[in-house]
C-alpha cells in the first residue's frame, strides 16, 4: 500500500480518525444499514489509497452510499451523528479525488 500521506495527507488523517473510533452505541433501526455503509464506504477508501483513484463501478457505488447516507443521516441520534458523518465526508473526499477525469 503506497504511503497514505503522500497519497492525500488530508485523507489520510480523516481515515485514521475513523478507523480508531468505536462504533457508535446508538445507532436506532438502520443499524445494519449503516453497518453496510461503512463496509462499502471503506472499501473504496482503501482502494482509493491502494490505485489512487476508483474505477468506475466504484464511483457508482460509492455515489449511491453517499445517497443513502444523505437520507439516513437526519434519523441519527446526536450520539451517532459524528461517526457518519465522517464516514460521508470521507466518501465524499474519496469521490471528489479518485473520480475519473
């Protein structure tokens, strides 16, 4: 895996940050959902990291959890709220950067 600093330091400081956090207590009925999400949203990270860019599969994919994050995300308690909202600003930040050009 190529150096993650050299590859976008911003990125990479967001991605640590996530992959040390708990998962959040309270997370209500989309759990598995969002259990999903993080999966997916990770993988894509670390393709990301791994090819520096996405192929276009991937952008799809990640563009649809971005959309399901977007409506989950008003339904989250306080407590939980930060944890995905990372997570969307890590697909976000991924999406912008490894898009084809």
């Amino acid at each position: 895996m190529a150096d993650l600093q050299a590859v976008n330091p911003d990125l990479a400081r967001l991605w640590a940050v996530h992959q040390a956090a708990e998962w959040p207590a309270s997370v209500g009925p989309h759990e598995g959902a969002l259990m999903t999400l993080d999966t997916v949203v990770g993988g894509c990270v670390t393709y990301f990291f791994e090819e520096h860019d996405l192929d276009p599969p991937r952008v799809v994919i990640l563009e649809d959890c971005l959309s399901d994050l977007e409506t989950v995300l008003p339904e989250l308690a306080e407590e939980s709220l930060g944890y995905f909202e990372r997570l969307k600003q890590l697909g976000t930040l991924v999406l912008k950067l490894g898009r084809p050009r």
